[in-house]
C-alpha cells in the first residue's frame, strides 16, 4: 500500500474514533427518534394557493387596510446563518433563507433555473443529525472534507454531500439539475467558510404566543426583493406576510389588528396599507390565530436586498 493510502486510512481511522467518542448513547438516540416522529406527525402543514387581490376584495365585501408601525430595532432573536459557500456555479442567486431557535436547521437555496443547490446546518445535540449517522455510511460514499469523514451520494446530475466541520454541526450540501453534481457538492463543501453569523430580518416577527404555542422558525424567500415573502412558523401554526392574497373562498367578515379582515375555516387575513397580506393559518382555534395576528410586530425595513444575488 503506497503512502497516500495510508495517510488517508489514518484519518479515516482517526476520524471514526473521533465521532465514535461523540455518539450519545443507543437507546436514547432511538427514544429521541420515536419522539421526534410523533412529533411530526402531529405538525401538519397547510399550505394556500395565490389568487388576485381583487378578487379576495370582492370576496370579502370590504377594504382591508392597515397602518404601518415606526421601524422596530432587530431583535436579539433574530435567527441567524452561521455558514456560507465562498464558490458557486455562475448562474446561481440566492432565493431562500431559514432559521430559528435552539436546534432548528439553518438552510439556504440558490437556483439557476431548473438547477438548485441548497446548504444545511444542523446541530449535532439533534439525535437525527448526531455524527453517528456518517459512521454508518458505506465504505464506497465515504469521503474527506477538510481531513474530517464525509459521506457523498448521487449521481452525474444530483448529489448530497454531508460532513462534520466541527464538533457540534453537520452540514449537507445538496445539489440537484447540476452537471457534475458530485464535483460540484464537494467543491462546494471544500470552500464553505464559518462566517460571521448573517441574521434573517423579514418584515415582521412574532409577538407573544398563546400557551402551547413555540416560534420554530424563519423563512424568507423570493427571486427578487419584489417579490419577497416573510414565513415564520410556531408548531402547527404559520405567519406569511408577501404580496400574493390567500385563496378565501367560503370566508367571512373578520377583524384582524383592529381592522377589516377575512377568516376561513383554518386562517385569518388582512391586507396592509403596503398592500401586503399578513395571513395567519393552522389547525387550531380561530381565536389563537386572530392572537397570533393582533401580535406580529411588523417592520417596514427588512433585509431583502440579498434575493436573487
């Protein structure tokens, strides 16, 4: 066996001992697992088709208005993203952004038509993203990154590169539509840097929550600042505010921040002053959603100069 070989054996060996030190043990591992299962199952997600404001307006039967507040200062809580590629394909703008507290992924989208590249963050105090799970890879998909055990999957047009920069995340880097997927996924994962962290500030963040209620996450996505949309999640409930009006076939009259609005059988609605909708949906009484509504703090000046750069 030549030198080369054995320097990478080494490490690969090292590395092995290095996350095996790492492992939580088996049986808590499972029993976190079953937990997060259930735990999914019990979170659907609704999602609504973009229709016309007008004819929502007609719908509704009224104007739905509202008054912007003063700019709010960025909250101490404001997700943040922690990782950021330093080489992509050309082409590629960056059109998606999500984050939130405690163990929540850290995630960005990049497009160039049909072709997408995604970058994960995820905590290794997750069960599911413990640094068991490159272990048990198998010996053909087993990479280096960095000197540090790596597992790569794909194919010439779509690969998934997931690996350990440290001690407690791993990342995926996620290739799709891509010629040379493979190479590209682990230039991509070669040339990640650990940035200073990049906050996502959307137009608006959660106020208090009703009890039983808990913020999980942050999304800010679109191709342009134009056409931004600000999503946060708490659990089963969802806050968008975009351009784009809900589907309200079958609502009714509802007021919502005071104002003129529309609820349907699982969401409220009300159109801003901006012409912006804030939309609150979720499988849970309507009086939590209209709570949830009446206290998302609204800013006029997010950070949406990055969509589509």
């Amino acid at each position: 066996m030549s030198q080369p070989d054995l320097d990478t054996e080494t490490l690969l060996r090292d590395s092995f001992e290095r996350l095996a030190d790492r492992a939580p043990d088996g049986h808590e591992v499972r029993n976190a697992l079953a937990r997060a299962r259930q735990s999914r199952r019990r979170r659907p997600r609704l999602a609504l088709a973009a229709v016309a404001a007008a004819v929502v307006v007609a719908t509704i039967g009224v104007s739905l208005v509202a008054t912007w507040p003063t700019r709010v200062a960025p909250a101490a809580s404001e997700p943040v993203l922690g990782y950021t590629p330093t080489w992509l394909p050309d082409g590629f703008t960056e059109q998606y952004r999500s984050a939130g507290p405690g163990l929540a992924p850290q995630v960005r989208r990049w497009f160039a038509g049909p072709s997408r590249i995604e970058l994960s963050a995820f905590s290794t105090k997750d069960p599911e993203w413990s640094a068991t799970a490159l272990r048990i890879s198998a010996p053909q998909d087993q990479i280096l990154v960095h000197g540090r055990v790596a597992m790569l999957t794909g194919s010439a047009t779509s690969a998934v590169l997931t690996w350990s920069p440290d001690d407690t995340h791993v990342l995926r880097a996620q290739v799709d539509a891509v010629p040379s997927a493979r190479t590209v996924a682990r230039q991509i994962a070669n040339d990640v840097t650990a940035a200073e962290p990049t906050r996502i500030r959307g137009e608006a963040r959660f106020g208090s929550l009703p009890s039983g209620l808990r913020e999980t996450a942050t999304a800010v996505s679109g191709t342009t600042p134009a056409d931004a949309t600000t999503t946060l999640e708490a659990g089963p409930v969802r806050a968008t505010l975009g351009a784009a009006s809900p589907g309200l076939g079958g609502s009714v009259p509802a007021t919502v921040r005071g104002i003129p609005g529309a609820a349907a059988a699982d969401l409220v609605t009300v159109r801003l002053a901006s012409g912006r909708w804030l939309t609150v949906q979720g499988p849970v009484p309507r009086a939590q959603l209209l709570a949830v509504a009446n206290a998302v703090v609204l800013d006029p000046a997010p950070d949406y100069g990055w969509l589509g750069s």
